[in-house]
C-alpha cells in the first residue's frame, strides 16, 4: 500500500483494483529491473513434488 498509495502517488481506488501482475508492472516501471520470471514446467514439477497435495482428488485420473 506504501508504494503504491504513497511512491507511486496512486487513488485508492486505482490502487485496489490492480491485479498483483499490475501492481508488479507499476513497480518495475517506476524503479526499472523488470524482468521476466516465468514458472517452466520443471519448476511446476519441483513444486509438486516438494509441496504436494495431502487430499486432492482429480476427475482426470
């Protein structure tokens, strides 16, 4: 909220209806260093494997 109410000089309004990419996208604009993170299908697979599902049940399976 600080940065973007305050750094960024946002309305509230504005402020509360960005999305979390958005707000990412103000930032980076405002204090550069955008770059890209981008989740590969490896990093999907280490994650699940690190923090899988205790109860999920699938449809597909």
């Amino acid at each position: 909220m600080e940065l973007g109410l305050g750094v960024l000089g946002m309305m509230p309004g504005a402020f509360w209806s960005l999305t979390p990419r958005e707000l990412q996208a103000a930032l980076a604009g405002r204090f550069g260093g955008a770059r890209e993170m981008t989740l590969t299908r490896g990093d999907l697979d280490t994650l699940m494997q690190r923090f899988p599902d205790e109860s999920a049940t699938y449809d597909n399976e």
